[in-house]
C-alpha cells in the first residue's frame, strides 16, 4: 500500500511538471521560430527532447533490472542484502571491464526498486506529459484543411496556448491560402509528419544509447547521473515558464497550478489505459499497444472537440486545462515511438509501420 502510494505521488509530480516543461519548451519555439512560416507543430522540440528522455530512461531501466536480478541471486533474496556481484560484471562486464575486476558492492534490492518505481513515474508521468500526441496530430490534420477550429476561426498557434489566441491570431484560412487541398499543402503537410518522425525516432534511439553509456559501469550511477540530467532539462524549462509568465496572480495560478494540475488526470488514464490493454510482452497480441493506441486517439477527439467551441473560449482557463492540461498528458509522443521502437526490434518492422500508421489514421479521422 505504501509503495503503491509512492507511486501514485511520483506520478502525479512528475505529469505536472511534464505539462509545466511542454508549455516552456512552446514558449522556447515559439520564441525561435514561426510556426505558420515553417509549418511545424510548435510541440516539436518538447516531443524530440521527450523521445530522448523516455529512451535513456528505458535503457536506465533495463540495466536497473538486471542489477536487481542480481542483487537477489547475490542476496539469497534478501531485499536488503547487497552482493558483491552487481550489474553485469558477471556476464561478462559492463563497458570493457575484465569479468575478473572486482566490480563495486551492487545496491540493496530495496534501493533497487525505489529507483525502478521513479523511472516509472518519470517515463509515465514526465516524459507521457511533456510530450503530447494529441496537439501534433491536430495541428497536422488543420494544415492540411482537414478540419477548421473555432467554425472556421483558426488559432495561429494549437496547443501549448498560453495566451489568448482570439485578440493575438484572428480568423485566417487553412495555411497556403484557401485551397485546404492543394498539392502544396499536402507537401508541407508531409514534411511535417516526416521531420517529426524522423526526428522522434532518432530521439529513442540516441536517448538509448546514451542511457546505456552511462550505465556502463553501475546501474546505480547511471540511474543518479540521469536523474540529474532530466531534473537540469525540467528545471531550466521551469524557468522559462517562469520567465514567461507575465500578469497577476489569477494568471500566474492558471499557468502554473490549475492547467498543469488537469495533466495529472489524464497521466493516470493513460496508465491505466496501457495498463489494461497493452500487451508488449505477448507475443500472440494482434494490436500490442491498444492502450496507448486508445489514449493518443482519445485525447485528440476531446481536443478537435474543444476546438470547435466558438473562439472567444479559447483564452478561458478551463479550455486551457482541456486541451493543453489534460489531453497534452493523456496523449503521449514519447511512448509512442518508444513502443513503436519495441515493436521493431522485438517483433518486426512492418508490425511497428502498422502500429504508427494505424495511431496517425486515427488520430486524424478523431478530428472530423
């Protein structure tokens, strides 16, 4: 019960601090970048940075487990023995040590398990949260025409609204003019899907290669050194929300408590969505990620829904909290391609093309 708690608090903490860093990183390209003259979603950066993340972390985690499995074999299985075997000396050694070197005393399978239990909240709660699925594939879905927000009043910017888009971006067409189908637009459009998934997928990768460069030596080591490397990026980004927020206190308590705060429930939806119908390790699965497959498509409906209320509702706090709140943190970029990631390696290519196509199809038919 109490671990279960534990748990429960790391993940709440960590999706509102996810929703705080994805409003920042927005605020970061938005600032460098126009997001209507380059056609990219302004959820880019958070997604590319989060993809890194959750891939360190999905490496941190496996040499982790294996440490536990060997402090138990060690310990006789006492959670509180400690081994003088540890990590993976034993098979051999970890970044070119001699399996003969006296490797360090490994940690307690009690301390072992608190690190797995916040890896989790981290992959689940920050990195689920500072991704968010559901405003990249509406973003996609209105420059290509698919759907106009707001009855035909587009905001310049969807998601990560920060401020009010009604007296900042009035009514405008679809982007490239008012031919929502033109050959241009669709170009652009595919660029855009392209650079992100490109970029996404190399995010996982490079995050996993570094997660196991740093585990060379210790899991425990490598676990703190990523610890305190996603705790620099959640803080720097902290602070250019902080630098942004700009007004009184009702808007400093929107921005920072109320919005982020309506990310924690759509973080344990998630949860309990991937943990109901994913089935990563059965390899009979038809459809392994049905969890996480229905939360992304989920939160996008909700947000082409929200979009279609008239505009003026666009700068009300609770609109904010629907879409960049609650549907940033149900949807999820970073588990995405890290499934997407799992599903190519461990069952096939095509089963991972299946699974991408079959979450963007269906993202985009949720905003009709």
């Amino acid at each position: 019960m109490r671990q279960a708690g534990m748990a429960a608090l790391a993940l709440a903490v960590c999706a509102w601090g996810g929703v705080v860093a994805r409003v920042a990183a927005g605020e970061l390209w938005r600032g460098a970048f126009a997001w209507k003259d380059l056609y990219l979603p302004n959820c880019l950066l958070a997604n590319v940075v989060g993809c890194v993340l959750i891939g360190g972390a999905g490496a941190v985690e496996e040499a982790l487990r294996d440490a536990k499995k060997a402090s138990e074999l060690g310990g006789g299985g006492d959670p509180e023995a400690t081994p003088l075997v540890a990590d993976g000396a034993a098979q051999g050694g970890y970044g070119g040590i001699p399996p003969d070197a006296a490797p360090p005393a490994a940690a307690p399978v009690a301390v072992v398990e608190r690190q797995l239990l916040l890896l989790g909240a981290f992959k689940t709660g920050f990195c689920g949260a500072f991704t968010t699925f559901s405003s990249w594939v509406v973003q996609v879905a209105f420059l290509i025409g698919f759907f106009a927000p707001g009855g035909g009043a587009a905001p310049c910017e969807l998601g990560n609204v920060t401020k009010s888009v009604v007296t900042e971006c009035p009514a405008q067409a679809p982007p490239l003019g008012d031919d929502g189908g033109s050959a241009a637009v669709y170009c652009f459009a595919a660029l855009s899907l392209a650079a992100t998934l490109s970029l996404c997928a190399a995010g996982v990768d490079g995050g996993a290669r570094l997660g196991r460069w740093l585990c060379a030596d210790s899991a425990a080591r490598g676990f703190t050194t990523a610890a305190a490397g996603a705790a620099a990026v959640a803080v720097g980004l902290g602070c250019v929300f902080a630098a942004h927020l700009a007004g009184g206190v009702w808007e400093v308590a929107v921005g920072a408590v109320l919005v982020p705060a309506c990310g924690i429930p759509g973080a344990f939806l998630r949860r309990h969505l991937g943990g109901q119908w994913n089935r990563m390790d059965d390899p009979a699965a038809l459809f392994p990620c049905l969890g996480t497959w229905a939360a992304n498509v989920l939160a996008v409906a909700i947000y082409a829904a929200a979009l279609a209320a008239p505009p003026a509702m666009f700068a009300s706090w609770w609109w904010k909290a629907a879409t960049t709140g609650f549907c940033g943190a149900l949807s999820t970029v970073s588990s995405f391609f890290a499934e997407a990631r799992g599903l190519a390696a461990g069952r096939s290519r095509a089963a991972a093309a299946l699974y991408v196509a079959a979450s963007l199809s269906g993202g985009v038919a949720a905003c009709w």
